[in-house]
C-alpha cells in the first residue's frame, strides 16, 4: 500500500503499538493519583471540610481570625510572611547562616552574593524568601548554577548553608496563651524520592516502574550517565534533595517519637519565642538520640498559622483520618486566636485579609514564572 493510499490517519504497527503503551502508562498513574489521597489537590482534601473553618470564624466573628495566633509574625505566619525576619527572631545558632537577595542585574565587579559564597562556599540552598510549597527549592553546586538561578528567580530569595545533618521531621507545636508549657501534636517524618537498585535494571529503568517517581518526574533531571546506570542490589539512589511534598518526598506519621524529653527540647527552644503558639518547626539533626538531649540540630524553617499537620500525609491513612487531624488542629488555632483577642491583639480586619489573599494569587503567578525543571 503506498503512502497516498494510508492517508494522512494511518498509524502504523509500531506506533499503534507506542501509542498504546502510553496510554496504559498515562492510566496508571491516573489510577494511582486516584487512590492514593495524598497526591490530591488543595482543594480536592479540603474542601469538603471548609465548612467547619466557616464556622470557627463565623463563632470569632472573623474570617481572618488566626491572624491574632503569633502576633510577631507577619500575617502570623498564615502566608506571604518572610522567612528571613522570621529567622532573625529565632534564637542565634539554632539555623543555618542565611543571605537575603534581591533579583536584579548583576554588578560583575561585586555580584549581590560575592560575601555569601566568601562566607558559606558551595553547595548551598536556594530558596525565594517567601514561601511556595517548595517552588523553587533548589541546591546550588557552583557559581555557573547561582547566575542562572539568580537570572530565573523573580523574586527575592535566600541562600542558605547546607545543614549537615541528614534525618529531618516537621514537628508540631501548639501552646495555649500564657500557658509554661507547650505540646508536640505531631511528627512527620521526611523520606526523600528515590529507587533502590535491583543489580540488573537501570535507574531509567527503576524510575519508570515508580509510579511516585512518575507523578513528579518533571521535578527530576538526571544525566545520561545517571539513567543508564546500573545500581547494585539494594543501593539506594537519591532523585531529590528537598523534604517537600509537592516535590515527591514521602510523609511519614513519626508521632511514636514523641516524649517527655523531646517535648522539653522543643518547648525550651519555643518560649524563646514568647509570642508563637501555633506552627510546625521543620528540622534537621544527627540522631534522634541527639534530638532527645537538645543536640546537633537546626531548623529548616519555622512556619506559623499556615501550617499543615504534614504527619496527616502518611500513605497509611484514609483520608478522613487526615480530615479529623486538620479540624483538631484548626480547633487549637481557634482557641489560642480567641484567647489572643481578648488579651488585646486585634484580628485582621477584613479588607487587609483580602488584600493579602490578592497579593498571595500574585505572588504565586509570578513564581510560576521560575522554571523549576530546569534546576531538579
């Protein structure tokens, strides 16, 4: 059959054959997306539930009353706050050394991060001042990386020296206004994305049949050499090198760590900060055995209102196990909100709070503009 006979439509065996095979690829992961909850939507895991918040704030008369939960944060720390003040508030030597940049042209006789590098050297951590569930997350290995994140990044960003520690949790705080002591409501452990090697496949190989690997593999870019190489049987490969959930990292529920000598450590740590009563403290340390004694770690980040109980994430869980740790949580925000008012510290007034939401939309198209992938 010649070529004006098949017509323009005609598939031929093999690509019949491909096409097929990317359509049962493209199937199995909408299936696993499907039933694995965690991978779900903002909106899809909370809206269904939106209505008990709508009635927390309509009982404190104010939709924007977590505003009054950590007065020293900005919006306190519900969105939209900087990492780098809330860092100067947090008790010297407990975080990495840290560098505020602005985008911009660069000045070639004094580039904006000469006294950083002179300080931190490489690698280090690059990350936009402001918050996005990971967007732009990245580990800078050179100079030649810096320039190019710095000539993508639009806006405002941080370098920061890599925590030399390797275990990292999110930790859960919650203490009641002028209560001494506070409580550990959860711990969430961060296990990295990545493929064990079989000894025969190649990690190319090992990726494709990961269907978590899968779902975020535009995060990910190997060399040529990475993917065609062969693991040993049970070496472990790193794909990623941020604990973020929205960059694949797996949660896991690590509440069982918790005691009565780590809530000591972590409350001490807190009332140095005697206005927070309410977010997840992200952190890297040596040992648990360490943690327990208050050694050898160091916060990633302190987050505030806007937290998520991320041990809510675990794959063992149903879904509406996660929704009843979410409407505890936003339960204690209320109460210590409530009892914040009445000790003076005003709530947001409604115009404010919908300008903060205007400018979080904003923010969040101009970092869409960031091209993460080719960073991964």
């Amino acid at each position: 059959m010649g070529e004006s006979e098949r017509g323009t439509g005609y598939l031929s065996k093999g690509r019949r054959w491909r096409l097929l095979c990317c359509m049962q690829v493209h199937w199995r992961l909408f299936w696993y997306k499907l039933t694995h909850w965690e991978h779900w939507s903002f909106g899809a895991v909370y809206g269904p539930i939106l209505w008990y918040y709508g009635w927390l704030a309509l009982r404190a008369r104010s939709f924007f009353f977590f505003s009054a939960a950590n007065p020293d944060m900005e919006n306190a720390g519900f969105v939209m706050e900087s990492k780098y003040r809330i860092y100067q508030q947090l008790p010297v030597g407990t975080y990495p050394p840290t560098w505020l940049l602005q985008p911009g042209p660069v000045n070639e006789q004094q580039p904006p991060w000469a006294e950083a590098i002179a300080k931190l050297g490489y690698p280090l951590i690059a990350k936009p001042d402001i918050g996005a569930r990971g967007r732009g997350v990245v580990l800078i290995k050179d100079e030649t990386m810096l320039r190019r994140y710095h000539a993508a990044m639009p806006v405002p960003y941080l370098l920061q020296q890599v925590i030399p520690y390797t275990e990292e949790v999110g930790i859960f705080y919650v203490r009641m206004p002028g209560q001494p002591q506070g409580r550990i409501t959860g711990i969430v452990q961060k296990e990295m994305l990545h493929v064990t090697g079989d000894g025969i496949q190649t990690v190319a190989q090992l990726m494709a049949q990961h269907p978590r690997v899968r779902l975020y593999a535009q995060h990910l870019q190997l060399l040529p050499e990475q993917a065609g190489q062969v693991l040993p049987a049970g070496q472990v490969l790193q794909l990623s090198d941020v604990g973020n959930h929205a960059r694949g990292a797996r949660f896991i529920d690590a509440s069982h760590r918790n005691n009565a000598q780590l809530e000591e450590v972590i409350n001490k740590w807190a009332l140095q900060l005697p206005q927070f009563h309410y977010g997840r403290l992200d952190l890297r340390f040596k040992s648990w055995d360490d943690l327990y004694t208050g050694q050898h770690f160091m916060v990633v980040e302190l987050n505030g209102a806007g937290s998520e109980p991320t041990h809510m994430y675990d794959s063992r869980y149903r879904l509406w196990h996660a929704w009843r740790i979410i409407i505890q949580h936003w339960r204690w925000l209320y109460r210590i909100s409530v009892l914040q008012h009445q000790q003076g510290h005003a709530y947001m007034p409604h115009a404010e709070g919908r300008a903060m939401m205007q400018s979080v939309k904003k923010y969040d198209q101009l970092l869409g503009t960031f091209p993460i992938q080719d960073f991964s």
